[in-house]
C-alpha cells in the first residue's frame, strides 16, 4: 500500500538529503516535503490544521532553530520551533495516528561522561538549544505513540552552512586558523545520516537511537584533516580552548555516541567519518 511521507524541514540541510534518500529508496511512498513556506510549526493550529489535511502516515520532523549560538541569545525563538513546535507537530501525528520521526541532538547531554553515550544515559544539556530540543524529545514521546527519536551530531552537507566549508573558506583568506580542541564528539555527513533514518523508518524502529558516523575527534582534527585532504596543509592550524572562542553557548567538551543500538537492531554501522569526508569533498569539487 502507497504511504504518504511527510519531511518537515525538507529545505534544510538535512532535509534535502533526506527527501532524496526517501525517494530513492521508497519509491512506491509518496514523499511530501514541507518547509517554513508551507507550514509554520510555531503555530498549533496551522500546524494541526495543514498536517490532518495531509494525513500522513509517517511525519520526519527535522524544522528547528538550530544555530546554537542563536538559541542561547533568543530563548523564547529556541522554545517556540525547538520544543513547543515539536509539541505541535506530535499532536496532528496522533489525530492522524501516524508514526512520528523526530532527529535531536547529542547537545541534551552534557559531556562528563568519559565513555560513548547510550540511548539510555540521562540527558543533562548545558545549552538552550539542548534543553529545547530535549523538551521536543519530550513532547514527541508523549504525544506521539511509539514514537522514533534519532540523535545525531556535528551534521555536515551539501545543502546547508556547515564546518567543513567554513573551513575552506577561511583557509582561501588566512594563512593561520584558530580551530578549538577541548570538544570530542563525530562529524556527521548528512548523507549517511538520511541512509541511516530511512533504514531506521524500514525497519518501523521505535524508541530513541544514536546515530553518527563513526570514529570521535576534536573540531580541532576534522579541521587539520579537511585542509590536508583537500591540499591546502601549508595553511597553519593553531589549537585553542572553548573558553578562547567565546561563544555564546557552552557546548559538551564529550559527546561521543555509542551506536551499538543501531547495529543490534537494523545490522547497519556508520563509516568513519574521514571516510565520508573524502567523498563529500569530492562530490564538492565535481560541481
Ligand atoms: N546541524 C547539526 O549539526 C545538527 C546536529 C544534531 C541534530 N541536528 C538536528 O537535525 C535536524 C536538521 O538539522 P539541519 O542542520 O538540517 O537544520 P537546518 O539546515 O537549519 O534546517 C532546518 C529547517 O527548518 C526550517 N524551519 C525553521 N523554523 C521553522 C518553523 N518555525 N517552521 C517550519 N520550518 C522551520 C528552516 O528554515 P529556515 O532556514 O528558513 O530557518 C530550515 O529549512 C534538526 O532537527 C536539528 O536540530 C542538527
């Protein structure tokens, strides 16, 4: 029987992976992707109202206010998308008893753990991004039955502003980059990512999963790394502490996922992630 698949955030970085994964590998679903111009999860009843209409059978949700800086500065925006907007969307996916994918992030822990985080470990975010994606976590667990909760971190792709391009664009003006080196955690391709949620939706998982690309690292070595691999190592790298950034939000200094859970239940691992590095910037240099 045909489904309807409905991704919301389908214009985001993410989400334009993702509905061409879904494609590929659903090709008998219809795949819906909405984005802020359709529909403004801000707003219940919009939201309610719109998704009902749709009845859908599945709903991704990854729309979010997702620069963490940004978050920190503007709690009420953070709140409104990240937590109360999630709330919204898992109240039109019960009225239409559909089955609710929702992606958050390793930013509801809070790094002090020295070994790789389970899905069963408690959540302590240190951050308002974090705490509003953890109150959408919440939401969606509560409203939506049987509901699938994927973490993943450190994203990277072609569609949205990442690290990866930062990078290189600062590496084609500066000869020295300060990069920091206090933060572990695992860069993430957003192409690995949508193969892995639409495994995860095939396999109908439910409950919450971590999933990143293998390997941890420092942001520190993804960058010496991206520079060496994309020939420009004679630009000079200088290690520096969180504390030297400035930024406005505290980020975990350890947010290393244990994905066991994901190869228990669909036989699936994610590559290193210097491995998918090569391949995003070479997909980069072809366009
Ligand atoms: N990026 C990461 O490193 C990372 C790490 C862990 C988890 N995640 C999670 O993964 C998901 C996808 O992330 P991403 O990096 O692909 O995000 P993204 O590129 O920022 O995409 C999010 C999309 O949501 C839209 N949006 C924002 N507010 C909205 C609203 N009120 N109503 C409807 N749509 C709205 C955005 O539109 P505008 O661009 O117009 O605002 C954007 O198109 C998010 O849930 C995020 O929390 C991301």
């Amino acid at each position: 029987m045909k489904r309807t698949i409905l991704v919301i955030g389908a214009k985001g970085m993410l989400g334009r992976d993702l509905t061409t994964i879904l494609h590929a590998d659903l090709p008998k679903d219809e795949i819906v992707g909405w984005d802020i111009e359709e529909i403004d999860i801000r707003k219940e009843e919009e939201t309610v109202t719109k998704i009902e209409k749709l009845r859908p059978d599945i709903v991704v949700h990854l729309a979010a206010y997702t620069d963490v800086d940004g978050c920190e500065l503007d709690e009420g925006s953070a709140f409104a998308v990240n937590a109360e907007g999630a709330k919204h969307v898992a109240l039109a996916v019960s009225r239409c008893r559909a089955k609710m994918v929702y992606l958050s992030t390793d930013y509801v822990f809070d790094g002090n753990k020295r070994e790789p985080y389970l899905e069963s470990d408690s959540p302590h975010p240190l951050n308002v991004y974090g705490r509003s994606k953890l109150q959408g976590e919440e939401y969606v667990q509560a409203w939506a039955k049987e509901a699938l909760v994927i973490r993943t971190q450190w994203l990277y792709g072609r569609y949205g502003k990442n690290f990866v391009d930062s990078i290189l664009r600062q590496a084609r003006e500066k000869k020295v980059l300060s990069i920091v080196n206090d933060q572990i955690g695992s860069p993430t391709y957003t192409l690995d990512l949508s193969k892995a949620i639409s495994v995860l939706i095939q396999f109908n998982a439910r409950g919450i999963f971590h999933v990143a690309n293998s390997d941890p690292c420092t942001w520190y070595s993804f960058g010496q790394t991206i520079l060496k691999l994309s020939g420009m190592d004679e630009v000079k790298v200088i290690p520096i502490s969180s504390k030297e950034l400035g930024r406005p939000a505290v980020r975990p200094s350890y947010s290393v996922f244990n994905c066991q859970k994901l190869k228990r239940e669909t036989g699936l691992t994610l590559r290193p992630w210097s491995e998918a590095l090569k391949d995003y910037l070479q997909i980069g240099q072809e366009n």
